[in-house]
C-alpha cells in the first residue's frame, strides 16, 4: 500500500468560510483540494500565489482559498490576472474558473493569453453548463445535450477547450476529471512550475443542473459516467479529443512544450531598452 | 533647458499634443503599467506610452479589447503598481462594468477619455463631450467617482498627475475626462521636476497579517490596502462584502458598503473639487464650461464684458463629484447660467439642479464634430441678460 503524508491543507483554505456554497456531488471541492494539494507538491511559497476567479460556481473557488485571491466580474479573471502578473512578477499566478466563464463570455481573453504565452496557470472546471444560474447551455454542452435552454437538446457544436487552449498557444494542456485525484494533482503541480501559459480542463459533475436535465442526477452517477467513459490518452492530439453526449472521454496530459514565455521576452525588451539609454 | 534624466523622466519645456502630455503626465505620477487599445483620438496615448514606459521601467500591454485594457489595470493596481488605461467613447463604455469592479475592490487607477462625438461609432476622429454622465452613471449601482476636465495638453498633463494623487488617496477610480480637440491639440507643455515625496501612494496595512482586514476602513472611510504578494493573503470580491472581504449578501452589508464607497468621495469633497473662476464676482450671466469648450466661453465673456455685459465664467476643473455648492451659491446672485457643451445637454441639468430655480439656465448645445464658435455663447450672453426677450 503506497501511502503519501501530507501537511493538512487547511493552511491553503479559508476554513473561517466553510461550509462552501457548491451542491452535493458538485465536483468543484475536489477540484479545488486537488488545487492546493498541487501547490504543495510543486513546492510554492503561499504568500507568493495569486489566484483570480470570474463568476459562476467555479467563480468562488477564489473565495475559499488562502491565498491573495480575487473575485471578479464575468470572464474578465485573466486580463485581471495579466495585470497582476505583469505588476509583479514573482507572483505565481492561477486563473481558476468555470468553462461559461472561461470559454464564452471570457473566450477572447483565453485565446490572446494563450497567444501571448502569458505567465499564468489556467484551471478551467468544465460541467457542461452554467450551473449557478440554474443549468442553461453553454460553449461547452456537447449537442443533444439537455439544457434548461436547450429542453429539445443542445443543437450547438462545443468547443474543444484542449484543441482552442493548444491552438491559441498555450505550452501545457491537460485534462482529468475530478476522479483523477493523482493524476491531476500531478498535472496541477507541472503546470503550476511551467513558464508560460498552462491549461488544465477539470470535467465535473454538476448533479443539480446539467445532471438531473440528463439523466444522471445524482452526484455518483454522473462521476462513474465521467470515470466510465475516460480513456487515458498522455500525448493525444488535441484536435482528437472532442467530447460527445455519450462517447468516450480522452483524459491526459496533451501537450508539454517549450515556447519563449510573454516575460522572458518582456525582460529582454527591457534590457535592451535599458541599454540603449546607457549608450 | 528642456531634458531628459537618466531615469528617463523629462523636465523642461515641450511641445507636444494634449494624448502626449497625458502620457507624461503619468510616467510623472509614477504610473508604471499601462493597458490600452487602439482607438482614435486615444491612441496617441497608448503610443507614447509604449515608447516611454520601457524607458523607465514600466510595462505597457496593448491588450485584445478595452474590457482586457480596464481588468489588466485592476490586477496591476494590486500588484502595487500605478496603473492607467485612455480611450474614446466605444471603449469607454466597454469598461463600465469594470469600472464598477474598481470601485467596488476600491482600487486606485487612472481611466483617460479623450472624448469624440457619439453614440455609436459616431465621429471617430472630431471632438464632443458627450461622455460627461456616462462618467458618473454609466456602471450600474450606487457609486461616487472622480474625474477631471482639461483645458489643454499642459492641463491634461497636471489633471494626469492629479488623478493618480486623488485615486491613491480616495482608493477610486478616477477619470480624466478630456476631449479630441485637447488630445490633438500641440502647446508649449511645461514638465516640472515632481519629487516622489509630492506624490501621494495609498495608505498600506498598519496591522499584521493575521489581523489585517481588507475592507476595515479609517476614520476617513477609506480602507489601507494590502497588496498581492507580500503575506496577506486577503481576499477581495465584486460581490457585496464585509470587512473581511467575504461575500455578504445582505441588505445591511450592502447599505454599509454603499454608504462608506459613496461617503468616502462626498464628505472629502472640498478637498477634490477645483474650480477656476474668472470675473463671477459681480457677474448676473455665468457661462459655465469645462474642457476646451471653457477656452472658447472665456472669450464670449470678454467680449460680453466689453459690450457692458456683466458675464463671468465658471470652470468645473472637476465635474464629479460636481460644484453643487458653489452654483448654489452664485445663483443666489446671479440671474442665469449659460452652459455650452458639446453634447445635446449633459452638464447642464447639474448646472440647473444646483440653481434651484434661483437662475435661469441655459443651454447652448453643439452635437459635436467641432467646437462652438465664440459668438454663438456670446449670443447665448446676450439673450440671457433680464429684460431682453421679454425676460
């Protein structure tokens, strides 16, 4: 039996506002415990970590973790995050929010971070839906998926939130589902230390909403359909792993590549600023 | 002796356009991050600002849209860097509901509106005013803001220096609300030496960590501020908040909350409005102008004074919070107010408010596209004075 001793984490969390405001079978919780179980892992100082947080259920992750955290407006958590990193940066930065946030009303500020290669780790929960404003359909709703704006079934094609986050640039993209507690706590750690833009999608349950519209209502239920249904695919193309209604779900660590970050580059404009004031 | 030091900051006498000396007027306020867009009649800001923030240590970001550009000058704010964005109406109402995020989080920055004529894409490149209620309404809820009118690039550069003192000290967003014809005007700027010391920075947390409490303000009202990094590790939202900063959803944390954003401008109100007064003392007929619109009043009022027309000019040089005290009082001597714009009536229904009945006021409106020519306030004077007209 492998056992692994951890420090409690209750030093990463906000316990002073437990209990959380997420539903029962809600997979947020864990996401967020395989966050700070990341930080952990990847070693970083506390007082250094920054995390920004858009609206929506994943939205409030800000609030409940202890770092300097920052609850913002609808899809606005990575220019703030550019600012924040941009003004310091020793910070290490995470934008933790939900795909509604993150890849609709927020899509522009994800594909332009991701084309800078801007110094951040994105984590982005993924549950099908907008779940805080009663489960309507959004970018990432596979079609014929029910909705409570799509009661005949969603007939919209989603994004590939891997393939869009890895076309617009980013040099670490992966995914797991909240089931995934080791492998996307390790992947949670990787892109923590990666320079560059990192992209994690964490697919969750979202019992209350998107689960009870489709049949799987129950907070298990949904996760064994999700654990079910993954395949672990390290190295997959992302244009492969396009997530339908019903069919298999291909989890891993999709790319891990080396592309001159946005500060790299920004020190060096400097310097070479600096210099020729000198000359 | 114009010059440049070796930390790159200009001193000395400069021509330049009104964009320009803004752009200076920043690096001269400390600001050190800035995060625009390209729009006319702004991007002369962004521009100089691009070149001369490297110079000096600071970073500039031309960011994928205005709501990137107002989020990015937010997250830089709490990195503890002074931070400015300039734009033009389209942009500018693209950053109202951020705008509202800085007042909310109270975060120092600087927001610069170099106005052209709207609504819509309207006239790009030709001047207007039009943006003057959207500067105090245009985020949703109950909020008080600051913003400042310059009448020229070597105002615009001071006004620049003014706001980022005004935001650091009042933890608000503060808008430079200037026009195209300032912005692309090119005058004699003067750049004065500005000590650090002059300059005001945001009161930091007395308290240690564990203590500290993001939202506990001073008897001022205004709260100090942690910034990220440095061992706090506090939490701001845009939701409601206590003064922990958690969520509070309420209707005694709101009324709190709304009350103290809202005092904290209003009762330091005297120590933010600035007016400039020329011959109001006798005055019966008070043209009141702001921006370049007060450049061209000046004149009608000279011209109204040497036909015998007892006029005097009333410059709000910050319009909110607005002069409401002083119109009320010179409307208890004054018989009307003239106030041209370059709007179809904005300022004026403060101006009239204020009045209370006291003085007649007029508008004398310009859609944009250019400013008014002197003698239509003149005209505007003439009509004003009792007895003509049947007044």
């Amino acid at each position: 039996m492998v056992t692994e001793t951890h420090k409690p984490i209750d030093c990463y969390l906000r316990i002073d506002r437990m209990p959380h405001i997420w539903c029962a079978g809600c997979g947020i919780g864990m996401a967020t415990h395989s966050f700070v179980r990341g930080i952990e892992r990847a070693g970083l100082d506390a007082d250094k970590v920054a995390v920004v947080s858009g609206i929506g259920c994943t939205g409030r992750v800000a609030g409940y973790v202890k770092f300097d955290s920052f609850h913002t407006t609808h899809g606005r958590a990575l220019p703030f995050a550019t600012g924040l990193k941009l003004g310091n940066p020793e910070l290490n930065v995470v934008v933790f929010s939900g795909d509604g946030d993150i890849a609709a009303i927020g899509g522009n500020h994800l594909i332009h971070s991701a084309r800078r290669n801007m110094d951040m780790t994105v984590i982005c929960v993924n549950n099908f839906n907008y779940g805080m404003t009663g489960g309507q359909m959004g970018p990432t709703t596979p079609l014929e998926a029910r909705s409570t704006t799509s009661p005949y079934g969603n007939i919209e094609y989603p994004f590939n939130l891997p393939y869009l986050a890895a076309a617009s640039g980013a040099v670490y993209v992966a995914r797991w589902t909240v089931l995934h507690l080791q492998q996307l706590e390790r992947s949670i750690a990787e892109a923590l230390v990666k320079p560059g833009f990192s992209f994690i999608e964490i697919l969750s349950p979202c019992p209350p909403v998107y689960g009870r519209m489709n049949k799987r209502s129950k907070g298990i239920d949904e996760m064994h359909h999700y654990q079910g249904k993954s395949i672990v695919r390290n190295g997959a193309d992302p244009k492969e792993v396009d997530i339908t209604f019903d069919g298999p779900i291909i989890v891993g660590k999709f790319v891990d590549i080396e592309r001159t970050p946005f500060w790299e580059r920004q020190k060096k404009l400097l310097a070479k600023v600096h210099e020729k004031k000198q000359a | 002796m114009s010059g440049e030091s070796k930390e790159g900051l200009l001193s000395g006498e400069f021509f330049m356009n009104g964009d320009e000396a803004c752009a200076e007027g920043a690096i001269a306020a400390g600001c050190r991050f800035f995060a625009g867009y390209p729009i006319t009649p702004a991007t002369e800001v962004a521009e100089r600002m691009s070149e001369r923030l490297p110079q000096v240590g600071g970073v500039f970001i031309q960011m994928e849209d205005e709501i990137a550009s107002m989020n990015a000058i937010l997250g830089a704010s709490w990195a503890g860097v002074k931070s400015m964005t300039a734009t033009s109406g389209p942009g500018f109402s693209l950053m109202m509901e951020n705008l509202g995020l800085g007042v909310m989080l109270e975060t120092p920055c600087v927001v610069v509106d170099i106005q052209r004529a709207g609504p819509s894409t309207g006239l790009p490149t030709l001047v207007a005013q039009g943006d003057m209620m959207q500067a105090r309404w245009g985020s949703h809820g109950s909020y008080e803001i600051i913003a400042l009118v310059p009448s020229s690039p070597q105002e615009i550069y001071d006004l620049t220096i003014t706001a980022f003192n005004l935001s650091e000290r009042y933890r608000v967003p503060v808008l430079v609300m200037s026009d195209e014809a300032v912005g692309h005007m090119s005058e004699k700027v003067e750049i004065h030496h500005v000590e650090a010391g002059s300059l005001i920075l945001r009161k930091k947390p007395r308290v240690p960590p564990e203590q500290y409490q993001p939202y506990k303000p001073d008897k001022d009202l205004i709260p100090p501020m942690a910034i990220a990094g440095e061992g706090y590790r506090f939490h701001v939202t845009g939701l409601t908040h206590d003064e922990r900063g958690y969520p509070a959803m309420n209707a005694e944390a709101h009324d709190r909350l709304v009350r103290r954003l809202v005092d904290k401008i209003r009762v330091n109100r005297k120590d933010i409005i600035k007016c400039e007064e020329v011959d109001t003392k006798d005055a019966e007929i008070i043209v009141c102008a702001y921006g370049i619109t007060a450049r061209i009043a000046r004149r009608a009022v000279q011209e109204a004074r040497s036909e015998g027309i007892r006029a005097g000019l009333l410059r709000p040089i910050t319009i909110w919070p607005f002069p409401e005290e002083r119109i009320r009082e010179l409307a208890r001597k004054a018989k009307a107010f003239v106030v041209p714009e370059i709007n179809y009536g904005q300022i004026v229904f403060e101006v009239e408010r204020c009045a209370g009945g006291k003085a007649k006021t007029v508008l004398v409106p310009n859609m944009g596209g250019s400013v008014h020519r002197p003698e239509i306030i003149l005209e505007a004077i003439r009509e004003a004075v009792p007895g003509k007209n049947g007044n």
